[in-house]
C-alpha cells in the first residue's frame, strides 16, 4: 500500500541549541499551512541515548535499535536508534527501523548542517530535497582538530571517507538548497554533477526582532555579547576572549555577555578568561522568549566563529539594532557587509580588537551600521521570502 500523498518526513538533528532546530520548526509550520502530514525524525545520539541504538558488542545479545516518541510540537517526532552507532557512516544508513520510516512517507525533506541526514532516501533511491547549512567536512574540521591522535586516525579510516562519498552521492540525487552563498558555493565546489538550486535564507521575524525599545545605554558600560554554543570549538571563544582583552586595556567602560551551556567557572577555565573576569558575564542559554528583550540590551553582537553556514544568531541581533563584528567566516558574509551593514575581521585577536575597538569609539558608526543592517534584514530575510523560495524548491523536487 503506497504512503499518503501527503506525507512528509522531514529527516534533522536533534532538537538542541543551534539554528538547526529554528530551521525545522519552520519548514514544519510551512508545510502544515499548505496541507501535508509532517513527521520529524532524527537520528538519536549514542550518548544522550543509548538505549535506543544497537552497538556492535551489543548485537550478540540480541539487541536491536528502537524508536521514541517524543512529544511537544504540532506534528509526529521521532528519535531513532541506529545499528552501529560507533561508525559515523553507519548513522543514517537505511536499515531498519529507519527504512520504515522512510517508506512510510511519499515525500523526504531533509533540514540539517551537512546533508548526511539524506543519506536514507539517496540510498533507496527515494526523491528528496534538502535545505543544507554546510559541507560535512567544513563542518566538523575544528572539533576534529581538538581530537586526540587515535581518533583522528580512527575517523578518516573508518568515517570521514565514506561520509564524503555520501555527501557527493546525495548531492548529485537530492535537490538541494542553501542557506548562504558561502554554503552554495562550498557544495558546489564538491562535484560538478551537484544538483544545486539556490539560496533560501533562514528568515528573521522582524515583527519580535526589531529596534524599538532598545536599551541605549547612557547610564551603563558599553555591552558586546554573543549567545550559542560556547562549548563548540567552531564558536571561537578564544578569540573573543583575547579580543575583548585587548579592547578592555584600552576601554576600561565595556562588558562581555556570554551565554551558552558553560557556566561562569569552566567558561573562564576552559577559555583562559581570568584576565577580563571583572567585566565578565556568562548565563545560560537564552530562552527563546527572550531573545529579542537580550539582543536590545547589547550595542555589538559579536561572531568570532571559525565556520558558520549563516548564524541566525547575527541575524537576530542585526535585526534588533546591534552593530555586528564578524569573522569572515562565511555565511555572516551574506549579511555582514564590510563598513555598510557591519564590520568584518580576519582571525587574530589584534585585528578583531581594532575591529571592535573602532565600534566602542565612534557611536556614529555604531548607529549607522546598525540602521543599515535592520533594513537589510527587512528587505533579505522576510518570512515572506523564505516562504516563496522554499515552496517553489519543494514544489521543483516534488510537483504540485
């Protein structure tokens, strides 16, 4: 019996802290509007979930990977166990229980950083379009360097090689979209057989994300902040950490705000930030509710990252009124315009401090770069944009 004509599933990440999670709810609400039958479904990470997956010296005893339920949005989430959760190419291969799943469905849309999670409808040769972050490799190249020997030996044995293989495969099958033109630019630098169809940026509600009602500071020490995973090596904190020091010795009147999934104490312990510790402050994640309200209360939103396929992140803080520093470090390049909408830096704390010491010295620019970064996410980064392009790549994959 074929599955509903109306069904999606739709193949990410876990729902944790990261743009991923953002992208998924709206592709979700999307096509709910428009009438299909959304599943989610993820594979479920061997460390959070063990119970689920089925590693090797487990197999002998009869185990066999499982599915969870897991409530909380408006449409069926699944997690899902795997066979061999220790090999990464094992991870989205389509056996059971995966292959029900995806033959349950008529239709598979995959939103994620790399496009691994499409690996199952490539393989089965099942039609797929995907909303993509970044290239796998781009992806992971500074967790991997923090790694010891023996695991990097064991990953490009055993698992970097064949998720390349299976990047290149789902790209030359899957139709596919990304999230910047750092990231476009990336696939398609992968195989000249990609089957690449554009940019559709992740949009910005500028309704909640707006610059009314910011906090302007006169009575306070000037405000950078940044919000993300702080722990992932890609974020950079070093480098912010070492920025902001040099700025500090020049500016006695700024504050760093950080938050993320370290607290104060293994923040400063991991990033060696005693030095700035009086002008220091670090919290917990901010809750989705208060985005906006934390954006007004900073003057620069600061990106030290490595990698980032977009940073909604930047997007976010544009829109409500900060002036953003950057690295150039892709996707913030979509938005970040050198000197127009924001300021751009290379990767030494000496020159991302005079970037961000150029910002602390001249309110001017500071609200220049700020009002000229709001109209650009009004213009690029409505919801209305993301809606037209999205539906025009899934109707070009699917038909009507």
């Amino acid at each position: 019996m074929p599955p509903p004509s109306n069904s999606v599933l739709l193949l990410t990440l876990p729902p944790i802290l990261g743009g991923v999670t953002s992208q998924g709810r709206l592709v979700v609400d999307l096509l709910q509007r428009h009438g299909y039958d959304v599943t989610v479904t993820w594979r479920a990470y061997f460390q959070d979930q063990p119970e689920l997956s089925a590693p090797s010296w487990t197999i002998p005893r009869g185990r066999k990977p499982a599915v969870l339920e897991v409530p909380g949005w408006s449409c069926r989430r699944v997690a899902v166990g795997t066979w061999l959760p220790e090999f990464e190419w094992a991870h989205h291969q389509p056996w059971a229980p995966w292959r029900q799943l995806l033959e349950n469905n008529s239709r598979h849309v995959i939103v994620s950083g790399n496009n691994l999670a499409g690996w199952g409808p490539t393989a089965l040769g099942l039609p797929s379009m995907q909303w993509i972050a970044t290239p796998y490799m781009a992806d992971r190249v500074d967790r991997t360097a923090k790694w010891p020997v023996w695991r990097r030996v064991y990953d490009a044995t055993l698992n970097a090689w064949m998720g390349r293989q299976h990047e290149r495969r789902s790209l030359e099958r899957a139709d596919t979209v990304a999230i910047s033109r750092y990231t476009l630019d990336g696939l398609a630098a992968l195989t000249p057989r990609a089957r690449l169809f554009g940019v559709v940026p992740i949009p910005v509600d500028t309704q909640r994300f707006t610059p009314q009602g910011r906090d302007q500071g006169a009575q306070r020490k000037l405000r950078i902040g940044f919000n993300g995973r702080i722990d992932d090596p890609r974020k950079n904190m070093e480098l912010l950490v070492r920025a902001f020091d040099l700025a500090a010795q020049a500016h006695g009147d700024i504050e760093l705000h950080v938050r993320g999934p370290l607290d104060r104490d293994a923040f400063i312990a991991r990033y060696d930030a005693a030095a700035i510790g009086d002008r220091l402050t670090v919290g917990p994640p901010v809750k989705p509710a208060e985005f906006p309200d934390w954006y007004r209360s900073l003057d620069i939103f600061a990106i030290p990252s490595h990698q980032e396929g977009l940073s909604i992140v930047g997007t976010e803080a544009m829109a409500s009124g900060c002036a953003v520093l950057s690295t150039r470090c892709g996707g913030p390049q979509d938005f970040v315009l050198d000197g127009e909408t924001g300021l751009l830096s290379g990767f030494t704390p000496r020159e991302y401090a005079d970037r961000l010491i150029a910002l602390i010295e001249d309110g001017a620019l500071r609200r220049r770069l700020a009002e000229s970064g709001v109209a650009l996410i009004r213009e690029r980064y409505a919801q209305s944009t993301f809606e037209q392009l999205y539906m025009e790549a899934f109707t070009r994959a699917f038909g009507g």
